[in-house]
C-alpha cells in the first residue's frame, strides 16, 4: 500500500464532544486557523492537535 505524501492536519476536541477539522495541505489562511485554535468552538475544551 502506497503513503500519502500531502500532510493531514486533523483538529479535535479533547473532550470527544464531536468537534472536528480536517486540513489537507493547509494554505496559509487555513495554516493561521490552525495555530489560532486553541480551544474547541462548541464546549471550550482545549483542542488536540494530529498530524499524519
């Protein structure tokens, strides 16, 4: 089976309450987003960070 070589940025709540985005290949708005996201928008658990 091949790799993907794009990275995945994966964007989760660490409370599992069903927040989640994914990111392929992040432009550098999405790339701000993504450092600015600290806590999840629906509950305001702090956010886990994926990277594959």
């Amino acid at each position: 089976m091949g790799r993907i070589c794009s990275p995945f940025i994966v964007l989760e709540c660490s409370r599992g309450c069903g927040f989640s985005r994914i990111y392929n290949e992040p432009t550098a708005e999405q790339s701000a987003e993504i450092a600015g996201t600290k806590t999840c928008p629906a509950c305001g658990a702090p956010v886990r960070r994926r990277f594959f």
